[in-house]
C-alpha cells in the first residue's frame, strides 16, 4: 500500500480509501490510485482486512437444487445484492435434506469465513423438530417456515394462489381442478390449501388435487386424466413447467385451450409468454426475494433488529390460455 501511495502521490489512507470503495475521493484521484495499483499489481489483502474489521465481506448460500426457476431467480437475486452492497457469496449444495447434510454444509461455510448464512430449501427441513442450525452465523431462510429466531423470506403463496382460483371463477368457471407440487414442498402445500380454501368461500365444489413433482413430465400424466373428464373446465398448475404439460395433454386429447379448458400457472418463467396459447399465470418476484435475504442478513452482521417474517406479494399476468366458461 505504501508503494502504491508513493506511486500515486497520495497518502496511505487514500489508497485504502480507494481498495475498500469508499466514495470520499475524487474521480481523478481514484484513477491515478487505481493506475498506480495496476502498474504495481497490488491486491488488497481480504485475509488482514478482515482481521481488522471482523468481516469477511462474504455470504454463504446453502441450496438444495439448482433446478428450479424460482432458486436459480432467487440465486441471481442474492449475487446482485451482495455484489452492490460489497460481498461475494459462496455457494454450498445440499444433496439431502436432511439434518446431517445442512449441518455439514453450514460448517464449511463457518470455516470458508463467510459473515452470514442464506438458506434456500424448499421444504419443512428448518421446522423438524429434531433439526438445528448450528450457532454463531447470522442466518436468513428464502422460502420455508421456519422457528421464530430465523428470519424468513417468502413470496405470498396465498396470495397468488387466490389470485389464480378467483381469476378462474370470475370467468364462470363452477370449479377450478388443481395439479399440486410435490407433498414435502412448503410452497406447494401453501399454494394447495389457498387454492382449496377460495373455492371453499366462494362456495364451488372442491375436487381431489392431484400430484406433481414440479416437472412437465408430471403435469403431462395429470393433464391426460384431467382432458380424459368432460366436466373439466379450469385448471390451476402449481408451477408454469406442469401447466406446459397439461397444454400439451389437453392439444393430445383434443381439448381447446381456453375455448374448452382454461388453464393457469404458478412462477412466470421467461417462457411461458411463448406457450400455445401464451400462459396466465402468477408472477412470483424472486430478485425481490434474493435481495431483501441479503439486507434482512446484513442487519443481523451489523448488529440490527429485523422482523422474522419478510413478505413478497404476487402479482396475477392474464394471457391467453384462460376465457369466459361456455354455459
């Protein structure tokens, strides 16, 4: 650093200025700084930095899978964040969900030397009664219940899936048919019971949901039973890749859609604009999602008070794959 200062003709603290990114420094200044660090290949030095200040300026992520929109939105959220606010983030997957695999993969983290932990499993996981974090990590949980002491960030999964059965009804559809996701899913559990619970106040005939696992593969086995029943009218697909299948089902089976069959899902993915016909469906705000785990977990590394319940609403897309029910 003092090279650097000689070179550059400032003082030590403006190159430290300059190397942590403080903003109390002129753009010329900066520039022959930054010069004169390249000239001389100086790196700051994280290792010192953070014996010094306590901070490491990083955050663990722990995921389960990479393979869904919403984590991999999610994920991207989170890296913007804490890339404008001046961390990097590591990223550790969890192959199981299980107590064991959590606990191994929070533990690398610690000795990785990250400020904080952001934990994305979409699951009961984090309220097992048997399952416990370990301790001295500030801890944010994207997308599950959690106990009191975890702060928790979630889209309103009532609220869309309210969004989604009322829209059918509207249209004077007696009923709406739904394709849940997979039964150990947080997400999916929320989304089925508001679906159940609208039909259930607005007074329509509640059917048995059916089953998925998130994939197209599973909407497509569920959309053939549902094209193969004439009193189907209007379907809620707990995901846009399980509605994509029940389109193709309902195009296989010879059901129009939406002139017989109306169909809705769940998360807005960049694609479903472009189904045939294009997708209505629920948008789901996951860079919001990413970014508020970043600020809830930075409060906690500076030492501040945040409320254990951060709430992203939702917001319905109409398109057209839904219409008016035919008397």
């Amino acid at each position: 650093m003092a090279d650097v200062a000689r070179a550059a003709g400032v003082s030590g603290q403006t190159v430290s200025r300059v190397a942590n990114g403080h903003s109390n420094v002129d753009d010329e200044t900066r520039a022959r700084v930054l010069a004169a660090m390249q000239q001389l290949g100086y790196r700051p030095n994280s290792a010192a930095r953070a014996l010094r200040s306590g901070r490491f300026r990083s955050i663990g992520v722990i995921m389960f899978t990479l393979s869904t929109v919403g984590n991999m939105r999610t994920l991207e959220g989170i890296a913007v964040a804490a890339a404008a606010a001046g961390y990097s983030i590591t990223l550790m997957p969890v192959a199981n969900k299980t107590q064991a695999d959590v606990s191994v993969a929070f533990s690398k983290l610690s000795e990785q030397t990250v400020d904080g932990v952001i934990i994305v499993i979409e699951a009961h996981l984090i309220n097992e009664v048997d399952f416990e974090l370990p301790s001295g990590l500030p801890v944010v949980v994207v997308d599950s219940t959690a106990r009191e002491r975890f702060p928790v960030i979630d889209t309103d999964q009532d609220q869309g899936a309210r969004l989604a059965t009322e829209h059918l009804l509207g249209l004077g559809h007696e009923t709406v048919w739904h394709i849940s996701g997979p039964a150990e899913s947080y997400s999916a559990e929320r989304r089925r019971q508001a679906w159940e619970a609208t039909l259930r106040e607005h007074g329509a005939e509640v059917p048995a949901a059916l089953w998925g696992d998130w994939s197209t593969d599973s909407g497509y086995e569920a959309g053939l039973e549902l094209a193969r029943n004439p009193a189907v009218t209007a379907v809620f697909a707990a995901n846009d890749q399980m509605a994509l299948g029940v389109l193709r089902a309902m195009h296989e089976l010879g059901r129009v859609v939406p002139d017989e069959v109306s169909i809705v899902g769940f998360d807005d993915m960049d694609e479903s604009s472009s189904f045939w016909p294009p997708l209505t469906t629920v948008h789901q705000f996951f860079g919001t999602v990413g970014s508020k785990s970043v600020e809830a977990l930075l409060e906690q590394v500076e030492g501040g008070t945040i409320p254990t319940d951060l709430t992203v609403g939702t917001e319905l897309v109409v398109r057209q794959s839904t219409a008016a029910a035919k008397r």
